[in-house]
C-alpha cells in the first residue's frame, strides 16, 4: 500500500511539475482570476518569476514575486512529505502549509501597498469588463 501512494506521488508529481512546464514555455498560460475579474491573486508574477530563474534573471524573479524559492522549496517539501521522506507529525506539517499561505497573502498585502505593478488590478482587462461595457 505504501509503495502504490509513493509512486503515485511520484506521478502527480511529474505530471503536475511538466505540465506546468509546458504551460510556461510556450507562453499560453493566463491567470484565471486576473483573465476574467482583472485582479492579480496572491501567486500573481510566480509564472515570470520563474521564466525569469529559467533565463538567469534572479533580480527579475524576485521582482516578480519575492516567494519564488519559498515555493520551490515549498513544493520539493511536500513531495518529500507525501513520499515519506521526511517524516513529521501531520499537525507540524499542516501548521508549516498555513505558514506558507500566511507568507504569501502577507507578500501580496505588502505589494499592492507599495503599488507594485505586478499585483495592481486592471478591471478594464477583464473579460467581465469587457463583455459588460458594451451594454453600458
């Protein structure tokens, strides 16, 4: 029973990480919530940033979003836990997950503060936007 949810870990996993991949090298990836309501989520700029880490460009990735490593790490974390790699209480690792969301919603608090672009809203974007403008 064991060997069976590791190696399908293992495969959500790869599947997850290359489909992601492909989404972000070819460039058609679009954030639902930004697409159709013009608002960035929390993980907003977490695409460029790692576009940017690919081509080298770690001042851009942490322009993009300052968690980027956090999240790697975050998700290598995981697999690790689900594996049974790295073996800890599940309390501990519940509290590490809401300590990660916390981060993030904290970050993007801190961006749209400090009115970064990245994080700002464009409802005139939007596809709501867009297919209700016309009727006013």
């Amino acid at each position: 029973m064991q060997d069976k949810k590791k190696i399908h870990t293992i495969i959500i996993a790869t599947a997850t990480i290359s489909a992601v991949a492909i989404l972000i090298l070819s460039d058609i990836y679009v954030c639902p919530l930004n697409y159709i309501l013009g608002i960035p989520c929390p993980m907003c700029g977490m695409t460029r940033a790692f576009l940017s880490v690919i081509s080298g460009d770690f001042a851009g990735a942490f322009y993009y979003h300052p968690l980027w490593i956090i999240i790697i790490i975050g998700v290598i974390f995981i697999v690790l836990y689900e594996l049974r790699i790295i073996r800890i209480p599940k309390t501990l690792f519940n509290i590490i997950c809401i300590i990660l969301g916390i981060l993030l919603i904290l970050c993007y608090i801190i961006r749209f503060i400090m009115h970064s672009d990245v994080v700002m809203p464009h409802f005139e974007t939007s596809l709501i936007y867009r297919l209700i403008s016309p009727i006013f």
